[in-house]
C-alpha cells in the first residue's frame, strides 16, 4: 500500500511539474571530492553557455518564473561528505548563474540530490562491460538505502562495496563515478506556462507537493522535480529542499567484513619433522593469490655424526574456486621452487641441491576475525644430484654422485594463518 501511495504522489508532482517547466536543462560535471565549479572541465563551458542564453532570453521576455537545480555525488566515500559536496554543487551552479545573468537568488531553487543512485543504475544498465552486471542491477532494485542492524542485511553501498571482494566497485569507481559527480541545472520555468490546467487539489489523493511529499519520495530513491505556480506563493520558496540525504543516518553504514590483503602461515605438521618455515600470500585478485614459502633447518652434531639441515624455497600462484568469502573455500594451485640439503645420522651422508614443481589442492577456512585453518597437497615432479660420503677419523670421505627423479607427493600441510592489511580500510575521502 505505502509503494502505491508514493507512485501516486511522484505521478501527480510530474503532472504538476510540466505544467510549468521546460526541459531546456544542462548537465556540468565536478572534480573528484570538489564542490567548485570549473567550466575548464570536460565541457562545462559550452554546456552551460548554451543554459545561460536561455535564461537570458527568458529575462527579455519577462517570462522567468524560477530555476531549479539539482547537485549529486557519486556513493564512494562517507555519507555526509557527500551530501555536502551534492548541496555545495547546487549553490556552485546557483552562484554562476547569478553572476552572469544577474537574476536574483531568491528565484533559483536548489535541490541537494545527494548520490546519484538512479543515474548509476542507468549506467550499469547501458553498459554490457560492467563486471557482475546483473549482481549489481539486483543489489540496487532489491537493496533499501536505510541501515539495518547488526546481523541483519547491509545497506546498498555496503552490498556493493562486499560483492566479490570489491573487485565491481572498484571497477565503477574508475569507470562510472566519474559520471555521477554532477549539478543538473535542470530546468527554466517560466511564467507563460502557467496557463496549463491544473489537476484538482480538493481530491485526497493529488494534494499539493509539500517537502514532506518530497520526503516520501526519497524511499524510491526518486527526486521529483517541481516548478510550483509562483516561487513565492510555493511551500518550498526560500528552500534547499534535502532530497534524499537528509532521511538518512548520519553514518556511513555498517562495518563492512575484512578483506585481508595479506597472510603470514606456518604448517604445523613441519614441526613435527623439526622444520620450521613461514610462508606469505599476497590477495592479488579476488581468485587469485600468490605466495612464497621458506623452510630452514639446521640441527647437527658433529661428534655424533649427526646433520639435519635443510633450506627450502617455494613460489606458488593459486586460483581460489568460487570463494565464499576473501581466503575462505577451496583453491588450486601450481608451485616451483628448489633447495640444498645435508642429511647425516651416525653413519654415511648426502649433500646436495634440488628442484621441484607441481600443482596442489588446498582449502581454508576461518576461526575468527583475523585467523584461519589451512590443509592441502602437493604432487610433482623432484629433481635432485647429491653428493655421498662415508665418515673415517673425523673426516668425511667423499663416495660417489647421484641423480634422483621423483613422481609423487611433495607437499602436505596443516597451518594457521593469520591475516592482516584490511583493504576496506583503505578508505578515501567522500567524491
């Protein structure tokens, strides 16, 4: 029932707008997180050269009624830096036309748009290269502005923020941000208008637009545009109408859940083996990661014949099967790396060097905000030449040199990890 109602109030403030307005609108564009406007950007100066002369000509004719402008921003960065940056471009283009027409302020109604969710949308619509297109189009037809509490469902921007690990918001924040920063001087009404008839204000249904209309309507993300019969017979004479961001919490959403950059690792089951290692994976990609790992031993006792030492590294790049979540679920991996050894115990020895590579299959999965569990294999192929030799009097006697080809097993793990450098952080300021 309350859709219906608000359909109803945006139909009739459309019906009563075109009785006075005309849609001789121009569009300028700002800088990122800048509310001044520059006519040396893109084509502002054209554009807005072209609104200047119409509003000259109206002035001629002593037929200017009002102008209406709308600012808007686009949803990166926090909530109430956007809406002064949408209020600040209205007065921007507001201050403009003052001085190269000369109108009074007093004749130009502003309308702070906040972020321009319906343009975005149409952007994502138009455009077949968006990554997670369809994802996105459900988020912002599905997805309430208002915030919910914690447990329950994100807000709009929060849902696009999460999607995929970010990779689609960072996307549009290079591709179509830039085209939501703008102030539409939206339309020049004028007095001659003023003779289309009227709807009937005496039914319930089609009562006069009023702020607190304009207020409903912003729970369709729609900012009607009105050109009342006279700016100062008009409720909103005088006004900055906040069309959407006032209704709003004065936050920036809930906490969004951490996208680690990086983890730090050590297979536990190498400890067994006296091995310790540590191994670093960088988040590259939200499929993609890499990683290196390093293993050093080093126990001997000379007089017992005794040496267990071992060095190790490893690079390996892994694409992550349909995560859940950023380091959680299965991935799959390919690893080269290679090493030198010097295994002795009590009796003959072998010292040498080695290569390896392979493929492996592991999953992780977390055990709180910070920590998770990794298990996986490795399989491949081992290349290694070693040299024997034969303790005699202290000394070892050198023996002979062999090869060795390995198929097989190469790895087995079982490590904590610990992630850390939350990307979702990393914020800039509101645009």
């Amino acid at each position: 029932m309350r859709n219906v109602v608000v359909s109803t109030l945006l139909l009739l403030t459309v019906w009563v707008g075109l009785g006075h307005a005309r849609t001789d609108s121009t569009r300028v564009y700002f800088n990122v997180n800048q509310g001044r406007f520059d006519p040396s950007l893109g084509g502002n100066a054209a554009t807005m050269e072209t609104f200047i002369r119409n509003i000259q000509a109206a002035l001629a004719a002593n037929d200017l009624d009002h102008i209406v402008i709308r600012g808007y921003a686009s949803p990166d960065g926090p909530l109430s830096v956007n809406e002064r940056l949408a209020k600040s471009r209205c007065e921007a283009i507001a201050a403009y036309i003052v001085r190269r027409t000369g109108i009074s302020r007093e004749a130009i109604l502003t309308q702070p748009g906040g972020i321009a969710w319906d343009e975005l949308r149409r952007l994502v619509t138009d455009n077949q290269d968006v990554p997670k297109r369809e994802e996105i189009l459900e988020i912002l037809d599905s997805t309430s502005l208002r915030i919910y509490p914690v447990g329950g469902v994100f807000n709009r921007k929060a849902r696009l923020r999460s999607l995929a690990g970010g990779q689609p918001y960072r996307w549009m924040l290079g591709h179509l941000f830039p085209q939501l920063r703008y102030a539409l001087a939206l339309s020049v009404c004028r007095k001659s208008d003023s003779d289309t008839p009227q709807p009937d204000t005496d039914r319930a249904d089609e009562s006069p637009v009023t702020a607190d209309t304009l207020v409903a309507a912003h729970e369709r993300d729609t900012v009607p545009t009105v050109c009342p019969d006279s700016l100062s017979g008009s409720s909103l004479a005088g006004t900055n109408i906040p069309a959407t961001a006032e209704t709003e919490p004065e936050t920036d959403g809930p906490q969004l859940p951490p996208y680690h950059l990086l983890a730090l690792k050590t297979n536990l089951l190498y400890y067994g083996a006296l091995l310790p290692n540590l191994e670093l994976e960088w988040r590259c990609h939200d499929r993609w990661s890499v990683a290196v790992e390093g293993n050093v031993a080093s126990w001997g006792r000379y007089s017992k014949l005794k040496s267990y030492r071992l060095s190790l590294i490893d690079a390996e790049v892994r694409h992550w099967i349909k995560p859940r979540e950023p380091w959680h679920g299965l991935y799959v991996g390919l690893f080269a790396g290679g090493g030198w050894y010097d295994l002795e115990n009590g009796g003959p020895g072998k010292y040498g060097e080695g290569a390896l590579a392979g493929a492996s299959l592991g999953y992780m999965w977390p055990i709180g905000r910070r920590l998770s569990l990794e298990a996986g294999v490795g399989a491949g192929y081992l290349y290694t030449r070693f040299k024997e030799y034969e303790p005699y009097e202290g000394h070892h006697l050198y023996q002979r040199t062999k090869e060795l080809h390995y198929f097989g097993p190469l790895k087995l793990k079982f490590s904590l990890v610990w992630r850390f450098l939350d990307r979702n952080k990393l914020k800039r300021p509101g645009i």
